[in-house]
C-alpha cells in the first residue's frame, strides 16, 4: 500500500510539472514566466505593437469623424 501511495505521489508530482510547461510553451501563462529572454522580448514587443496599433485606430477613427463634421 505504501508503494502504491509513493508511486501516486511521484505521478501527481510529474503530471503538474508536466501542466505547467506546456502552460508555459503555448504562451499561457504571458504575464509569468519566460523560458528564454527571447521570448519575454518578444512578448514585449508584440505588446508594444498591439497598443500602437489600438492608438492608430483611435487617431483614424477621430479623424475620420472630424472630417464627417467639416
């Protein structure tokens, strides 16, 4: 019994490290951890894209509506 308890424990124990990276690999866990400074970068960056890319569409959008009113 204690072997089966011991050997249900180590798979508990592999199975949630196992959850975990793959969190990690698909990109789940983006605010977390970084398994290379790559890819935290590139996370940045592509943060950093997307909030310019909103801020143009707001810009557009004003524009458009401005001309609209003339």
């Amino acid at each position: 019994m204690e072997m089966l308890t011991m050997i249900c424990e180590k798979l508990w124990i592999v199975m949630m490290l196992a959850a975990f990276f793959i969190c990690l690999a698909k990109g789940w866990l983006r605010k977390g951890f970084y398994i290379t400074r790559e890819q935290k970068e590139e996370n940045e960056y592509r943060e950093k894209l997307e909030k310019e890319k909103k801020r143009q569409e707001i810009l557009n959008k004003s524009k458009m509506s401005c001309r609209m009113e003339k």
